[in-house]
C-alpha cells in the first residue's frame, strides 16, 4: 500500500519483484491559506479501503496467496485522533504545510544540536510545528487531551490504527523520524527535543523497527500480516534492490528528492558541506539502521499544479503535452521555483516563485511550463553538487516517479549533472521498494535488462540558461535574507 500526496496505491508483486495486479484511488488536497495543505484523514483512510477492495476484486481467490503487506505514507504528514474512539480530530496536515514557521523560527539557535540528534534542520515542514499547532488551536484536540485520550502522530501511525484489526498505536523509525522529535542513534522520543518544543510523549505513539508485526489487515475477509511500514521516498530507495553507495536515487512526485548512502559514523565535524544536507534514517531492523544523506526539492508535481493554475490551463489535460513541449519549446524562460518553500540546500521556509529572464513576459504558456520542469532538473544538480561536496562519490543516477516518465528531463538531468542517468521500466518507486522489503531475504529483484540509459551529452542553450537561472537564484536568495534582516 502505498499512499502519496495524490492517490492512494495497492500493488500486488511476486517474490521477483514482478507487479501482478494494481489499484489507485484518488485523494484531494486543500489550500485553505497560503502557506497551508491539508488532506482529510478520514478520505485518506477510505481510498485506501477502496483501493483494497478493487484489488480483492481482480484477485478473487487469490487473495489467499498473498503473504504478507506493507505501508509507505508521506512521511512528514500529521494527524490527531482520538486514541479509545479512533474519531480524527485534525486535517491530515501535510509535509508542504508551513503554518507553523513563525513558531518554528524561534529554535534557529538550536539548529546543530536538531540537526545531531534527529539529523533534520529545524523546518516548519516536519512534523513538530503542525502537533504543537494542533494542540494549540483546536478545541477538541485539547479537549480529548485532557481526557487522555488523545493520539498525535505521522500519517502512518493513524493508518495502522485505524486499518488492522488491533488498532495498534504504534510508529516506524522512518516515520518517527520526521517529526523533529525522534533520536535517530537511540531510536526513541528524545527527552532533550520534548522538553525544548514544550511537548510530551504521552500521546504520541510507541516507536517499532520498521520491520514489526504490526497486526493484520483484512482484505475481503482474508487476514494478511502487515509486517512493514515505511516512508515513501525511503521505500522508494529499495526499488531495485539493495541500493548502491555511489548512486544518486532521485524521486520525483510532488515533491522532488535525492538520496545517497552514507556511512553511520560520519559526522558534520569530518564534512561541514553535509550541514545543509539532512541525514535520513531509510531502514531500521533488528538493531540495524540505514541512513541516506537527503537533499529536497519541495516544489516538483506541486510546482506544475500550482504554474498551471496560475496560467488558466488545465493540470491534467497539459500532463498528456509535457514530452512535446519539451522537444519543440524555444523561447524557454528561467522559473524561480520556491513552491512549498525553498528546500536545499537554502532552506527558505518563505521564498516568491518567479519567471525571470530575456522571456518572462513573452513566453507562451507552454515555453513557462517547460521553464518550471527545467527549474526541477537545475535545483536537483544544485543538490547533486552538494552531495559531491559533502563527499559522496557520485557515479550516476537512478531515477524514478511520475515525472520520469518524461525523457527529455531525464536528458537535461543527465546533460546538467554529467551523470549517467538510469530509469527503470517501473517508474512507481514506492511500491515496488516497499515489495523489495517484504519480500525473503535472497530472492532474485527484477532485471536489469529493464532500464532505460541517458547518457551525458553537451547541450550549450541548457547550460547556458542553468548558469543564468543559478545567478538569479542566488541573488534573489540574497535579497531575501537581506529583507528578513
């Protein structure tokens, strides 16, 4: 099961990694302020239902063959329930959402000692700011406190609850560790960062391995054993198997994402170029943690959304004309792409998305979409060049989500960062790195006969327009910060 920012997935795998069978229901987003997104839980919950239910469906007695299931949710999304009747009390606030900052500015001095224990910076994007917004704004989240009743978690927690038959209040490594609650070497609630945000873990949920059992989900009447749960960009890493460690994994859904391995006992005292980079626990098991060094782009599928809008076209009907326009488009404009905040390596909670350049007041819509997918390739070099300052040895590029689908930014990305870059046949990442991890240990993961290659070419009018869009970027930066001052 794998649930995103815009539909809810069940894919059925073999022990090969094969997929057999899919289903996907939608879900919506709501925007009531700037700065706010929110999902509603309960919708959350049903689609996935729904989805289950589709798949029993197609399956019919087969349902019986199915071993074992997982859960990957988005990691940093927040509900508040009511722990003895399982009511939701909140939005399902999501990763995008900043309504917190300015609580969140306050703890700026604190940053290395965050970044240490959780390996995150502190961030309204985490989960710490939309809990203690919830405690403080919602009468009945303070009501059903006070009762003792109350649940606050990430997404992943309220899934569990709410769809295995025990109803278990429980959260996985990966998940736990969004919340800028969680130390990440001791693998509990960190008493240090509780006292700081004023918080208690009372209800908050037990934290497990990511490979526990969890309890068991009913699919049309039969019980199956969900035995992991994860995070969707952490599960997506494991869809080709055992990820590599000169390997750059890009993900692009709503968001944008890269992952590279990195060693346990590193620290930012050997690398201070790893500072503006977190450091995100993908796997714990049996005493045994994974850890990857991360670098965000928080406006990728938002950012299309949101430009499309903006424009007067249609999102959905321009989804069909993205490979075209990216072969045919000339007069392409520079998109300062701040949506959702501007993530790394700056960390601007609060950044104004812009068209800049010789086109920016005469570009055709189309010519402005295509600046907006550039500007997800430009801020995923500008992360990839980190990643070869803090000193990983990057050799290539594993790319994957929905948007990678799209060869001609694949190319760009290849072309930008000098990089091969690989895209598997499968481009649902999550899914199938979710199946990866449930499936016994030894078996044979797909095939590499699979992949589809771009190599690095010179494409001049590309590097010509990144090493523009770079100085805008930083100039605006700089005036940004000069204006917070």
């Amino acid at each position: 099961m794998d649930q995103g920012g815009h539909a809810s997935r069940v894919v059925v795998f073999d022990g090969r990694g094969v997929q057999l069978a899919s289903a996907v229901r939608a879900v919506g987003a709501h925007q009531p302020q700037p700065g706010w997104v929110e999902q509603d839980a309960d919708e959350i919950e049903q689609s996935l239902r729904l989805a289950l239910a589709d798949m029993a469906e197609q399956l019919g007695a087969d349902c019986r063959r199915i071993r074992a299931a997982g859960l990957a949710t988005q990691r940093s999304n927040i509900v508040c329930w009511d722990r003895q009747t399982g009511a939701v009390l909140s939005p399902a606030i999501s990763w995008q959402d900043r309504r917190a900052q300015g609580w969140m500015q306050q703890f700026a001095a604190q940053r290395a000692r965050i970044r240490d224990i959780t390996g995150l910076l502190p961030s309204a994007h985490y989960g710490v700011s939309k809990i203690h917004w919830c405690l403080e704004q919602l009468a009945e989240v303070q009501a059903v406190r006070k009762r003792g009743r109350l649940a606050c978690g990430p997404l992943a927690s309220f899934l569990l609850f709410r769809l295995l038959k025990a109803h278990p209040f429980v959260v996985d490594s990966v998940n736990a560790s969004r919340t800028l609650l969680w130390d990440w070497r001791q693998r509990h609630w960190s008493a240090e960062l509780l006292q700081l945000f004023g918080m208690t873990d009372d209800y908050l949920p037990q934290g497990v391995a990511n490979r526990y059992r969890f309890g068991e989900l009913d699919m049309a009447g039969v019980p199956i054993p969900l035995t992991v749960c994860t995070g969707d960009q952490s599960a997506a890493l494991f869809a080709g198997g055992k990820p590599e460690a000169d390997i750059a994994y890009v993900n692009i859904g709503t968001g944008a994402f890269v992952q590279c391995l990195t060693a346990s006992s590193a620290s930012e005292a050997e690398n201070p170029a790893q500072a503006n980079l977190l450091r995100s626990v993908v796997w714990d098991d049996a005493g045994h943690s994974l850890q990857v060094l991360e670098a965000t782009v928080n406006g990728a599928g938002s950012a299309l959304l949101t430009v499309a809008n903006e424009l007067g076209i249609s999102a959905r009907d321009t989804q069909s004309q993205y490979a075209h326009w990216l072969a045919a488009a000339k007069n392409i404009p520079l998109y300062l792409n701040g949506v959702s905040g501007l993530g790394s390596p700056f960390w601007l909670p609060q950044f104004a998305s812009r068209f800049v350049g010789p086109h920016a007041n005469t570009a055709m819509p189309p010519e402005k979409m295509v600046a907006v997918l550039e500007s997800i390739v430009f801020l995923l070099s500008l992360n990839l060049q980190e990643m070869a300052r803090a000193g990983v040895p990057l050799q290539g590029i594993k790319i994957s989500g929905g948007l990678s689908v799209l060869d001609g930014l694949c190319q760009r990305l290849a072309d930008i960062s000098q990089l091969p870059v690989e895209r598997a046949s499968q481009t649902e990442a999550t899914a199938k790195g979710l199946a990866y991890l449930l499936a016994r240990p030894g078996q044979v993961w797909g095939s590499r006969g699979e992949a589809c290659r771009f190599v690095p070419q010179n494409n001049r009018s590309l590097d010509v327009r990144y090493r523009h869009w770079h100085s805008a970027l930083l100039a605006a930066v700089s005036a940004d910060k000069v204006d917070a001052e």
